[in-house]
C-alpha cells in the first residue's frame, strides 16, 4: 500500500499544458486518469516517459496510444467517436502521473501492482 501512496504522491500532470520539456527522457511507470472522476484509466512503462507520454498518447496514432483507441471503442465514451475526439478527451479531462525507474524488472513489477492496486479501466489483452 505505501508503494501506491509514494506513487500518488507525486506531482498531476495534465495533458492540457504539457510541453516535452516537462517530462524526462528517462525509464519509468504512468498512470493517467480522469480528472472528473479521478478513475485510472491506464497504467504503463516505458523505456522513454516524455516519447511515451508527449508523443505517444497525446498526439501518436492509434498502434502508439492504447488509451486512445481504447476510448474510442469503449461503449460507454459514446462522444468519443475517434482519435482527434480521444486526443481532445485527454486534452479536457486528463492527467498523470510518473515515476522515474531504471530497472527493467521493477518497472514491470510496479506496472502490474498499481494496476492492480489503482483499479485500471483499461489494460491490455493478453495474447
């Protein structure tokens, strides 16, 4: 439990404001969530937070942003018809937050338990 308070405990991000300059070029674990109801919608790692973040989500296509994609196909986001309206959805009404983390392992490990531990809405299908 103290892990996912430490995790909490850093600073909202929201994707409205968000320059690259904001975010490190550095490994690490996300969460983002809904500022309206502060449910986690998506929990990932990366070998690059400001790529995955900045790039990825805010402004990649569907094959680089999950999230978005999940969005648009989640029944219950019926105003989110596509990807300009899912970017525009993380525009108004998300944020996130990080944590710098160098070791392959731990990231792997810290994505899955604040998964777990957050409640995500959205994760990915096994294969």
């Amino acid at each position: 439990m103290a892990l996912a308070e430490e995790f909490l405990s850093t600073p909202k991000l929201s994707f409205q404001d968000l320059k690259p300059s904001d975010l490190p070029a550095k490994p690490g674990v996300y969460a983002i969530f809904c500022k309206d109801t502060e449910e986690t919608l998506y929990v990932g790692r990366t070998k690059n937070i400001r790529q995955r973040l900045y790039n990825n989500h805010l402004h990649g296509p569907f094959s680089n942003a999950r999230l978005k994609k999940y969005l648009v196909e989640d029944p219950d986001e019926k105003e989110i018809s596509d990807i300009t309206a899912a970017k525009q959805y993380l525009l108004d009404h998300c944020y996130f937050q990080f944590t710098v983390e160098e070791d392959t392992m731990k990231r792997g490990r810290l994505e899955g338990l604040l998964s777990f531990m957050l409640n995500v809405r959205y994760m990915y299908e096994e294969h």
